[in-house]
C-alpha cells in the first residue's frame, strides 16, 4: 500500500494539465495522485478578478474533506503559497510539502518582497514577471507565448514548450500576489522539501536560495532543470521524489538544518 495520497497544485496562469507527464509516474508506483485546477485558472466559470487566496482555501478544504486522510502537496511555482496556506490551516491533515521551484516565504512576504530583497528596491522584475501583459485595471495577467516557451519552458523540446504556452491561461492577481500568514506550530512543523531547478530563467536560483535560507528546515534537491521540471524532465523529478514519497510518516523537524541532494541529469531522463 503507498503512503499518503498526492495533491498536485499547479502554478500561476497553469492548470492541472501541466502534471500530465509527471502524475502518471508517480500513479505508476501506487499512489493516489490528484492533480487539481484551482479556480478562475480556466477549467471553471470563475472569472481570474474574483479569484482570492479564501476561494483557493474553500476548494481545497473541500478537496481534503473528500480524500479523508493527511496528503502530501506539491506545488510547482506560486502554488507553493497556495501549499504553505493550505498547511497552516491543515497543518494534522499535511504530511509534507513538497515545493517545484516555488514559492516557500516568510510568513506575511510576497514573492515581490523577496525579489526586492535579493535585487534591491529598483531593480526590475526578474524572470516572466517583467514579461508580463496586463488587463487595463492591473487585476489580471497573462503571459506572452513567446516569453513562456523562453522562460518557463526554457529547457523543453521546441514542440513541448509551444504547448505548454497555448495553455496559458489568464492569472488574476487575487490568486498571485499573495502573502500567507504562518506560525512555527501550524506550518512550521510540516516536514518540507524544496526542489530547485539551477537553471530556472522564472524564479531564479539566487531567489531560490534566498527563499531556502528565509524558511530554513526544508531538504533541498538540486536539479539541473529549468522552471518547470514535472514538464521538461518528469521521470528526473520522479526518481528524485520516490524516496521521499515512499516515507510512511514523515519525521517533524526538530532543528533548522537544510541538507542540499543535488540529482545529476541522467540518460533514462526525459
């Protein structure tokens, strides 16, 4: 019997689409996987403006209610706030977060607060979000095909990258400029890993890092992916998660020590 059933929570402008290569490995193993489309995200009639971080939480609330057991999340991107709210309000219920190159913060930061940190106050927007277009009232994004297949699906094949940016959908910002408030007795003691992608051109490895030494305490796996390794190099990031996945309870962490895996890209990789 595998361990605890997995709920994937995709990114800004994405959708549970962008899973597909990637839960059928882990499915494959004989886990309950589940990936989800979090409203106004283009699977709904939710319109991107009226999306919010409760609206997320009230879905996944029901989500968890449906599945009955602790879950393990993993998030991709800016579902990582998504993954750290849902654990600071379900903290029995969350076994681990795993975060895809996301976004773990301090609690009450935005992701805007940490590129600031590491770049200084004027500096420009790094990675898509300088790539950004915009509704007239600044309340919802998308993002150009061209900057997507460049910066988040810089290392696919050429015909791989071009669909995953048709399937771009519009972001509100209710859903992406967020900030979660965290408690070291909620969220602090789920047990968390942090997957880094060396050459993600979206959230770059210095702003990685950084978030890693904000919120220390995650194990860190180091893969030489670009932003979005579930879609460029599925069976890598599988084989990098399996042992971590196959824990049946996972520990607490009772210091803030952070230990670096770095997985070499391999030949069996896709």
């Amino acid at each position: 019997m595998a361990s605890d059933p997995i709920l994937l929570i995709h990114g800004a402008w994405q959708g549970s689409w962008v899973w597909d290569a990637f839960a059928p490995l882990l499915e494959a193993e004989g886990f309950s996987v589940h990936a989800l489309d979090l409203p106004g995200n283009g699977n709904d009639d939710v319109d991107p403006r009226d999306v919010t971080l409760a609206l997320y939480l009230r879905y996944l609330d029901g989500v968890l209610e449906a599945i009955g057991r602790p879950v393990t999340l993993v998030a991709h991107s800016g579902g990582g706030l998504v993954a750290t709210a849902l654990a600071e309000r379900h903290a029995d219920q969350v076994a681990r977060i795993i975060y895809i190159a996301g976004m773990m913060l301090p609690s009450d930061w935005s992701f805007a607060d940490v590129q600031r940190e590491v770049d200084g106050e004027s500096a420009l927007p790094s990675g898509v979000t300088s790539e950004l277009s915009w509704s007239a009232d600044r309340q919802v994004s998308t993002v150009p095909r061209a900057a997507a297949t460049a910066i988040l699906f810089s290392d696919c094949a050429p015909d791989l990258a071009a669909a995953g940016a048709a399937r771009l959908t519009p972001q509100g910002e209710g859903g992406r400029a967020i900030r979660v408030t965290t408690t070291l007795g909620r969220f602090g003691r789920v047990p968390r890993i942090y997957v880094e992608a060396t050459e993600d051109r979206s959230v770059l490895l210095k702003v990685q890092r950084r978030m890693q030494q904000l919120v220390p305490g995650a194990t860190v796996i180091s893969l030489p992916t670009g932003h979005a390794p579930h879609v460029s190099a599925p069976h890598l990031l599988a084989e990098a998660l399996l042992p971590f996945l196959r824990e049946k309870d996972a520990d607490r962490p009772d210091d803030i020590a952070t230990t670096r895996k770095p997985i070499p890209l391999t030949d069996g990789a896709s």
